[in-house]
C-alpha cells in the first residue's frame, strides 16, 4: 500500500497562537513571542493616539505631547499614534518570523486543538492556547445567540469645499447628538504644506441606526454643518462690504460626503473552551500587564539594535 502526502500542506506546533492583526494582537505577540495568524489587518484608525503620559515600555521613542485646538478653553493632549506603533510591531514582528504566513491566508478553520490556515498553500497548527483578538473570518467556532443589537464603530470621512481654513483640530459631539467627535485634518487632496482641512466624524451605532434615514451619512453632514456654523467657522471670503469697507464677507460653508466606514465592536464568536480565550483587553492594557518583560530569542536582538541604533 502506498501512502500519498500532499506537500501543499505543512504543519505548525506551538504553545499559544494569537489571531487577529489588531495593535492588542501585536503587543501580546511582541512580549510572549506567540505567532500571529490573521485574515485582515486590523489597523488602528489614524487620529488614535496613546494618552499623552502613558508610558510606552522602551518599545518606541515618545515623541513630546501634541496640543489640540477646540472649542474649550482648556488645553487638550495627545501622545504617541497608535498607528504608528501598530506599523512599527508589524515590520519588527515580521523580521522575527513572528507572522508567519503573513497576508496569505484567506480562512482560518478550528478544530479542537488544531487550527487550518488556508490560502494558496493549506497550513495545520497545533496550539495548546488560541488567543482570539479579531474573530472575523474564523470558521469552527460557535455565533453568539442573538442576545443584544451589535454596535459599531462609524467614520464618516466629509471634504470641505468653503470653510476648509480655521483654528479648530477637533470639536466634541453635543450630548443630543450621535456625533462623538469630529476631527479636522490637513486635506490628503491637496499636494505640498497647506492650512486647508478635511474632516472626520466618528459615531457609534447600532445596525438598525446605520439602516436608518435618521443616522445616515447624509443626516450626518447635516449635523456637522450645523455645529461648524456654531463653532463659528465660515466659508471663503466674499470680498468686502461695499457699506462698511473694513467688513470681510464670506460664502456659506460647504461641505461633501466622501466615504463612510464601518467597524464591527466586539466578538462575534463564543466559546466555552478553557484553550481557546477571546481577548478584549486594549492595548494599554496588555502594555500594563508585561510592562518590563523583555521580548526574546531573535526579536530581542531586533529590538537592542533598534534602541541602541546599531546592527544585527
């Protein structure tokens, strides 16, 4: 009798294996040395950042507090981009072989202590632990009953056509309002230093408020139009007034929807499985919990170069 093996697929033994690509997913992996298995990167949305006196554990050079300009009279900072930390783990954890099959996986599929990791070429893995940080696309694991409306994360990326110069960085959302936060940027339309800006509305909702007119990106504009007109901002100027020459007009305030993003909160799967832990901690969090363990082996090296700013 012959016994056939199917080269295509290769296997993997390890201790604990994370799932999921997001900054928490990354941060376990670079303290514990677990590989990270994902589907789709889950990139920290680009105006996150750290508070300004957190302490990042010598896994990135702090940069000094950024000041942002609102309505209050208070000052408000902010520290290190949680982005940029995210792109930083990712290449170091690349380097050491810590994301081993990097963007080519297309499903992953559990099945007791045994995780397939499928795409052009099939992978098997056995775990003693499966840290879930991210559940989307894992096949093998049981939904939750419907138990609660699930709620998401929503960025409403609007272009500002008249009204793109003033002061404010930010506004905060009225309590009447689904708005949390509207954040102003220096637009990605336009080449070269500029003071124009963009803006980005974030919102959290349910799925029935994102099917619904009431909470649609349209609504939301609305919204946003009216609270830059009570921040004060205006449109261009429209020359001077012809009875008072030393009066500046302007034109109305014009602004466009552009995108609208959508991010699921939260796990969809469950599992009553002591080996398999769904993860929810934030990335401050697993920061807190290994603060001063060193990372080992091969990334430890990576990581006294890149502090001593030397070479391999």
């Amino acid at each position: 009798m012959r016994f056939l093996i199917d080269m295509r697929i290769r296997q993997f033994n390890h201790e604990s294996v994370v799932v999921g690509a997001n900054l928490s997913a990354l941060l376990y992996s670079y303290y514990t040395g677990a590989p990270v298995v994902y589907i789709h990167p889950k990139v920290p949305f680009r105006f996150d950042h750290f508070e300004p006196e957190f302490d990042l554990d010598n896994i990135a050079q702090q940069p000094e507090p950024r000041e942002l300009i609102s309505l209050e009279p208070a000052k408000q900072l902010v520290g290190f981009e949680k982005e940029v930390l995210w792109e930083k783990l990712y290449f170091i954890l690349s380097l050491s072989g810590q994301i081993p099959f990097a963007d080519k996986a297309n499903s992953l599929r559990i099945d007791n202590e045994e995780m397939k990791v499928l795409g052009k070429r099939s992978h098997e893995i056995e775990f003693k632990e499966l840290r879930i940080f991210d559940d989307r696309g894992i096949r093998g694991i049981p939904y939750k009953a419907a138990q609660e409306e699930k709620r998401y994360r929503v960025y409403d990326w609007i272009t500002v056509h008249s009204g793109a110069t003033h002061r404010f960085d930010y506004l905060d959302g009225l309590p009447s309002s689904i708005i949390e936060k509207i954040i102003f940027y220096p637009s990605d339309r336009i080449d070269g230093k500029h003071n124009m800006k963009d803006l980005v509305c974030i919102s959290e909702m349910t799925e029935s408020q994102i099917n619904d007119y009431q909470y649609s990106n349209t609504y939301i504009r609305f919204e946003v139009l009216k609270m830059m007109k009570d921040a004060g901002m205006r449109g261009r100027r429209n020359g001077r007034d012809q009875r008072n020459p030393k009066r500046f007009l302007y034109y109305a305030i014009k602004i466009k929807n552009a995108e609208r993003q959508i991010e699921p909160l939260g796990f969809d799967c469950v599992s009553d499985k002591e080996n398999i832990v769904f993860d929810e901690r934030t990335p401050e969090e697993i920061i807190e919990h290994f603060r001063g363990t060193e990372p080992q082996g091969y990334l430890g090296k990576i990581m006294k170069c890149l502090q001593n700013n030397t070479f391999i």
